[in-house]
C-alpha cells in the first residue's frame, strides 16, 4: 500500500498525541511536515521514501530532538533514596531521645535502710541526668547528618539514572532540606507527646516506630516534591 501525505501527516500526528506533545505544538509540527513532504514531492521523491517507511519512527525522533517528550522526572527514585540517606539519623535521633527518656545514664535513685527501732527510711538522691544535655547535643548532630546523607543519596540515584535538570534539583533540595528536615522533626515530637498522653504505659512501643516511620516518610515525601517542582513535565526547549 502506497503512504500518502495525508496517512503521514495523520499518522505522525497520532504518534504525537500519545506521547503527549500539546496540540498546538503537534498542528505546526504537522504543518511544518506536510511542507517538507511536498517539497519532497517536488523533487520527485516519495513519501515513504522521505520518511523512511517508519511514520512513528520519524515522529518520536522529531519531537525528541525538539524536546517535547516527557521527561521522566525519577519521583520514586528520588523518595526511596531520600529516605535511605535519612534512616540512619533517624535511628540515632531515636537512640538519644531513648536515652533521655528512659533516665539510662540518670544517677540518680533512691535507697531504703532501716533504723534500729525498726522505722523504714527512703533516701533519694537526685543528680542531673546526662541523658537530657546528650540529647540536645545528639539531635542536631543528626540533623546535619541527615543533611548532607539525604543530599548526596540523592544527588547519587538521579547521576544514576541519567536525570535531567540535576543540578538544578541538588541546589533546590539544598535550600528546602533544613525546612524539610525541621518539619520531620516537628512530626516526630507531636508523635512523642502523642504517645505520652495518649497511649501512656506502653508509649515506646507506638512512638518509636511511628516516629522513626514518620522522620522517613516525611523527608522521603519532601524531596520528592523538591523534584517535581524543579523537573517539569516537558522540557522547556523546542
């Protein structure tokens, strides 16, 4: 069967609307087409010898080199290499909010002895807890930690898969990380004082893995966004 201008034409404008060029875009890009094709046929060469034989070939190829496909912008990637740069701090930011609140470094106690009358008499000794100045010291420890882990995660998947506007999105997410990271600290509280006064006698069972999955998810969620907004949906150059 012999291609005419207009099955390419249609063809190539079909190719196009399934890869998701704008249809503006695609009518000049058909036009653009129709033009060639007839001065082609001026010159005394066929259709299916101007395309090639491959209608959908020539399209895909066209708008890729005009840049208009879709860019794939790695959002999962992106979220599972946030949340393996930032597993680690998490779980010591865990550890030092254990050992504040469990008093495991407290001297502090107390101590029974009885008189010779038989009278039972409690001696407390009260003593700063180290747990409390370990852990203000430690979480900020972590929370840089967690910044430089989680930027260079995913700095390192998006270099792996070859992502476009890199550079663009490691300067964004340098900027957005701290608010990021504030804010999963922020949610790791709430779930603290949530367990404290609801949960009560069994609260580290609720609080530590909920805050830990908390911290994860919401500087996973985070960079992901970080991502979308600075890789778009189509490239900007045409």
């Amino acid at each position: 069967m012999t291609l005419t201008v207009d099955d390419a034409i249609h063809t190539a404008t079909e190719t196009w609307r399934r890869l998701g060029v704008e249809q503006a875009t695609a009518d000049e890009m058909a036009e653009e087409l129709a033009a060639d094709l007839a001065a082609a046929s001026a010159d005394g060469r066929s259709v299916a010898d101007y395309i090639g034989g491959d209608v959908e070939a020539l399209a895909t190829s066209w708008a890729d080199e005009r840049g208009l496909l879709p860019v794939r912008r790695h959002l999962k990637e992106t979220a599972v290499a946030a949340a393996q740069g930032a597993v680690l701090p998490a779980l010591a930011a865990l550890a030092f909010w254990w050992v504040n609140w469990s008093h495991l470094l407290d001297p502090s106690g107390e101590s029974m002895r009885t008189t010779l009358d038989g009278d039972v008499l409690w001696e407390v000794r009260k003593f700063p807890n180290p747990g409390v100045p370990l852990m203000w010291v430690g979480l900020p420890l972590c929370v840089l930690a967690a910044f430089f882990l989680v930027r260079r995660a995913v700095r390192g998947t998006l270099q792996h898969h070859h992502a476009p506007v890199l550079e663009a999105t490691t300067q964004a997410l340098t900027k957005a990380l701290p608010v990021i990271l504030v804010a999963a600290a922020a949610l790791a509280v709430a779930i603290g004082y949530f367990g404290d006064y609801v949960i009560g006698t069994y609260q580290l069972f609720f609080t530590a893995p909920m805050a830990l999955a908390g911290m994860i998810g919401a500087v996973a969620a985070g960079a992901a966004w970080v991502r979308n907004r600075t890789c778009p949906t189509v490239t900007a150059t045409s």
